[in-house]
C-alpha cells in the first residue's frame, strides 16, 4: 500500500501521517496514557527515556519521544530549536522512512509524527510499526550469534540504504534488527539523503566498526577482522554494486 502524506494543525503544533494507516491519527496517540486505559500500551527501556509500545488501529506501533543526549542533556532535557515545520527532528525522519518504504528498503514503517511548538522551541515524537519479535545486532554478538554469514547480511543491509543515498547517523550494533531471518535499520533521527559518495559510506561503516568493538566483539570473537568485518565489507561491497 502506498504511502498517503496528511498534515493537520493540532493545538500549538501539527501531526503528520500515512492516511492508508492512520487517516484518525491526532495528538491523543502521542500519549501513552491515552492508550494505557485500554491496556494497550506497554513501556521499553533503552535509549533516550525509552520507548512506549502501543496497539493502535494501524497495528502494533512504537512511539518515541526525542530526548536530547549528550551534556545538553542535563539543562535541556527534549527541546530543540524550531527552524520550521519541514526541518523538525519528527517530520523530517517520517519522510525519510517513508522515502525508504516506497523504495522497498527494510526499515519501520512510520505511521504518524508529530511536533508542538514552545516559543523558539519545539518537541517531537514519532510512531513506527513494530518490527515483531526482533534482536538487535549487539544481542546477537552477547549471545554469539554474529557469525560470517550474519556478518555478510549486516554488509548488505547497509549498502542498500547507502546505494540510495540514505545516510544513517548512529550507525551502530543496537540499530540493526534481525527478525526471523530478515534484517532491518531503525532509528533513523537526523539520517538524511545523501549525494552518493566513499567518504560518508566508509564513515557510516567505521561508526559501526568501533560499535562493535566497543561492545567487545574483538574479544568475543577471535580473529575478528576475518571472521566477522571482512565478510561484513564482502556483502558489503558486492551488494553496492550490484
């Protein structure tokens, strides 16, 4: 089903989404309490305040408020400067998600967006669906699972998006998912088309080198750079340029 664009003003704000999806969608689902009395909601660790999981009409979706990270964090806890409807963190990671959805690339379909102004401010939250019964690349590497063949899909999977010119800008262990055999990016908050180009690939790739690393893939793995990254940039490589 394609993708439907909507827009409408909501108080001090706006929310986007897919039509196809959620023609109904307004500022109530951005609240986790206004699924919580249906018992449809449940809240997830992990990441910038955590995640609250919601069963909306348009299926199983996750909802994420932007939380700032970093040590702005500690005086500016989610407020970002507003430059514009278009160039909010929510509205311009909706379109993007649905620019790789339309090309048929495996990332969450996003469902709705929103943003409320606060003076020269603004907050943002997004709904995606929920990619079922996932792990992340780094669960997979704790539970020795990341082997050369899960190491040549990882390589795949980000040269598709690179072979479009999709720019990721947290490119890291926690950010692909494997489901039931399939791979996928999620979190694409500030990612951004891209003029294709070696030098923002290879630097996506090192992003995830050091993730790896930093979570201690060299020690878990012996011999990594041949049994995992290598294979890695073999994928890599033969898918961009297929």
């Amino acid at each position: 089903m394609m993708m439907q664009e909507q827009i409408h003003a909501e108080a001090g704000g706006a929310v986007v989404c897919d039509a196809s999806l959620a023609p109904a969608a307004d500022a109530r689902w951005f609240d986790p309490a206004y699924w919580q009395q249906g018992g449809a909601v449940h809240v997830l660790g992990g990441g910038r305040g955590g995640v609250a999981v919601i069963d909306t009409p348009a299926g199983v979706g996750v909802l994420r408020h932007y939380h700032r990270g970093g040590l702005v964090a500690r005086f500016n806890r989610d407020r970002y400067l507003w430059a514009g409807a278009d160039r909010t963190r929510s509205f311009a990671e909706f379109r993007l998600l649905a620019h790789a959805a339309a090309l048929g690339l495996p990332a969450p379909r996003p469902i709705a967006a929103r943003y409320v102004r606060h003076g020269l401010f603004y907050t943002a939250d997004l709904i995606t669906r929920r990619i079922e019964d996932a792990q992340t690349l780094a669960q997979c590497l704790a539970a020795d699972r990341l082997d050369a063949d899960l190491a040549r899909e990882t390589g795949a999977l980000v040269a598709r998006f690179h072979r479009a010119g999709i720019w990721h800008a947290d490119l890291n262990a926690h950010n692909v998912l494997v489901s039931g055999g399939a791979l996928y990016l999620i979190d694409f908050d500030r990612g951004e088309l891209r003029t294709p180009a070696e030098g923002w690939r290879l630097a996506n790739l090192a992003r995830l080198r050091r993730s790896l690393l930093k979570l201690g893939a060299a020690t878990r793995i012996p011999g990594f750079q041949a049994a995992v990254w290598e294979p890695l940039l073999y994928g890599y490589e033969r898918t961009l340029g297929a």
